[in-house]
C-alpha cells in the first residue's frame, strides 16, 4: 500500500444539551443523564411537541461579544463556541505554529439561520420591506459558521460549508480528511452545528410525523431501538475538532487525541426522507470507511449509532451494521448518544464524534438510555441503560440524513 499523509485529532469542542464543555458533556452522559427538556425559546402552547434538547443556558460570550453576537445567528454562534473550544485546546492558538494559507475551515449545517428566517419573515409581513435587517443574508447562510470561524481564526485556507441534513458533520470531516490527506492544507477546523428548534423548524418536523410526541415524559422520549420508540427528538448544538497532518502536529510536540483513520460516504438513491429499508446506503459507507481505514472488520471496538429512535431507522442501521459486519455485528459494542442529547441533525456527527472519541481514551462505552424494551428486529448490543467499561482501540461513527446521504468516519488509538 502507497504511503499517504496521516491525519489525526489535536483538539475538540462542542455545545451541547448535557453541557457545553467537554468534560461535562461526558460525565452526564456516562451518568446515564438525559439532555431532553421542555421548551423554553419559545411559547408552545399550540405545539404538538413541546420538547427538545435545548441548551438552555447557552451563551456566546465571552468568545463573541455582544455586539458580534447579534450579528450570529444562534446556529454560527454555537460554531464558533464550540470551534473556539477546540482551538484552545490543540495548542496552534499562540500563533506562529501553523501557515495560515494552509489552515482551512469545513463545516456542515443541515438547516442554518432558520432562527434568522422565521425573524425577518416576521418583520416583512408585519413592518414591510423596508423594516427586513441588512444582516438578513450574513446571518442566515449555511456558510456563516466557516466563514465566521476562519474570520476569527485567521485560516486563510479551504473555507467551505456541507449540507447534507444529518450526514453534515461527518461530511465534512470527511472532506477535511481528504483535504489534509492530499496535501492542500496542515490543519482544518471541522464539525458541525444546528439550532432549529424554533416555531417554524418543530411545527414543520412535528407536520412530518417524524418526532416523539412524548409531552408526558420528555426525558424518556428518545429511546433508539426500543419497542416503544415513536419518533426522534429535536436537539441543537456543535461539535467541532481540529484535524492535522500527524508530522505536523509531532512536531510542535502536540497532545494527540486519536487517529483519524477513514471516511466512507454514499447516498440511498431511494427516498427523500425514509432510508433504504434493508440499509444497503448504509452498510456501503460503513464497509467503504473500513476499507479507508485500512483495518478488518473485527478490529471495530465501539459503533455510535445513528440511532435516531424512529420506527424505520433503527432497523435498517441494524441491517446495515449486520450485513457489513456478519458474526462480529454481535460482538462489538454500540450505543446512541442521542437518547440523551436528542437529534442534532447537522450537528449530530461532530458532537458524537466528540464522544467517540472520549469512548476510546476513557476506555468507556456511553449509554442507549431509555432502552427498556428492546425491539426484536433490534437484536445487537445496544450498551442499555447504564455505560459499560470496555477497551477502545477503534471506534465507527455513523450519520444518516434526509436525502439518502450517508457518512461514516473510524478513529483509532496513535500507533
């Protein structure tokens, strides 16, 4: 095999429902925690779900000032939170250490500045045209987050945004990887992050029949796997992580976290909201991340699940994890981290990548909370209820979104 530019993990950040350090994050969600809350952004009196995972104590201060902030739309200022998080913690932030034309900045959002849209909508109809504020379009592109964050951050590098709904995050991990890889750039910035829960993003969900209307017991709703699962749960936040060349960050004496060691990526070509029911997207990006990743089947420790907790996912990840996987689909462990935090759509796969990624240096398997009852079609480890100690020297992450897009990426210990 040819010899190819390795890529590893330096730094790591997020905003999340369970907390927005890491440390925090993974202490709750060890503890079984739940991040799942009713709704406090807005009145929903008339909302048929009134629920989410809500990081309610959210602010983008002291990384954003005031005035900055209301110029963010609450989706770019998670970004930069969590991105600013992930800077601190690499070791580049003292300047110097990286070329700036070389340091780039990918990230994914499946919705954007909805929160922006539903404002300025608002204002039109009510105050007319003339009222609709000239940060409109700033605000509310896909783009704000890596545009913002290579802004703050002096990356003069590969600047680009996916959108690929669910699969974002990992999407765009994946492109940074490559990036990397071909020797475009020595660092990137990438992750994901999404804040749609606002009016017009619940009610439109919610019209889908595609969320839990457990309003009795919200944080019992998102249960991955589990006979009474009724649809996923809304969540917002980012997960970001400083990808870089691994002689580059050897050389400056960096604390590496892990290895990132492939992407697989593919699309269902079958629907624009419901997977392939047998998961054959699926288990062609799980099988082509293995290949990337140059290792066997059974050297796979841990899979995060997609595991949205809706009737038809769950069982065609499972397919999918089993048809890839064969006799070892039984024996490796796997857990959805969104029972806990709920779905955080584009920003899904950065934050599970986060807690991936704290799997295999805690030597911990997070969670499925909520599984009570598991579903017969639903047959694999599932880690229920409680976390479990267990060595982790290679971890899958999976992301699944409306359009048929799939995306995974492997990570493994520094060899």
């Amino acid at each position: 095999m040819s010899e190819r530019r390795r890529v590893v993990i330096t730094g790591m950040g997020l905003v999340s429902p369970l907390g927005h350090q890491v440390d925090q994050f993974w202490e709750r969600l060890i503890a079984s925690e739940s991040g799942i809350r009713p709704i406090e952004l807005f009145d929903t009196t008339e909302f048929d779900v009134k629920f989410g995972g809500e990081c309610t104590d959210f602010t983008p201060e002291p990384v954003v000032d005031k005035r900055s902030a209301k110029r963010l739309d609450r989706f770019a200022q998670m970004a930069i939170v969590a991105a600013h998080s992930a800077w601190m913690q690499c070791g580049l932030a003292d300047g110097g250490l990286v070329d700036p034309t070389r340091f780039g900045v990918i990230t994914g959002t499946g919705i954007g500045g909805i929160s922006e849209l539903e404002e300025q909508h608002k204002r039109l109809i009510e105050k007319g045209p003339s009222k609709v504020s000239a940060f409109t379009i700033p605000k509310l592109m896909s783009n704000a987050a890596s545009g913002n964050i290579s802004i703050m951050l002096g990356a003069c590098g590969p600047s680009t945004a996916v959108g690929t709904a669910c699969a974002s995050a990992t999407n765009a991990m994946g492109d940074a990887m490559h990036a990397i890889r071909r020797g475009d750039v020595d660092v990137v910035i990438s992750g994901g992050s999404e804040a749609a829960l606002t009016p017009l993003g619940m009610s439109a969900f919610a019209s889908m029949k595609a969320l839990s209307t457990r309003n009795d017991d919200p944080k019992r709703a998102s249960r991955p796997f589990d006979k009474d699962r009724d649809g996923f749960v809304m969540g917002e936040g980012a997960g970001m992580v400083v990808l870089e060349e691994y002689e580059h960050a050897k050389k400056r004496g960096a604390n590496i976290l892990c290895e990132l060691l492939g992407f697989g990526t593919s699309a269902d070509a079958y629907h624009i909201t419901q997977p392939q029911e047998a998961g054959i997207g699926a288990s062609a990006a799980m099988r082509f991340a293995v290949q990337d990743a140059r290792i066997n089947l059974d050297d796979v420790d841990y899979i995060n699940a997609h595991g949205t907790s809706t009737p038809l996912g769950d069982i065609a990840e499972t397919l999918a994890i089993k048809k890839v996987f064969g006799a070892h689909a039984k024996k490796v462990a796997i857990s959805s981290t969104k029972s806990a935090v709920g779905h955080l759509l584009g920003a899904s796969g950065g934050v599970e990548l986060v807690a991936s990624i704290q799997a295999l240096r805690n030597g911990v398997i997070p969670p499925t909370i909520n599984l009570e009852n598991q579903d017969d079609a639903c047959d694999l480890n599932y880690t229920p209820l409680t976390a479990q100690d267990a060595r982790v020297d290679i971890a899958l992450s999976n992301s699944f979104g409306f359009g048929g897009h799939n995306a995974c990426v492997i990570i493994g210990r520094i060899k």
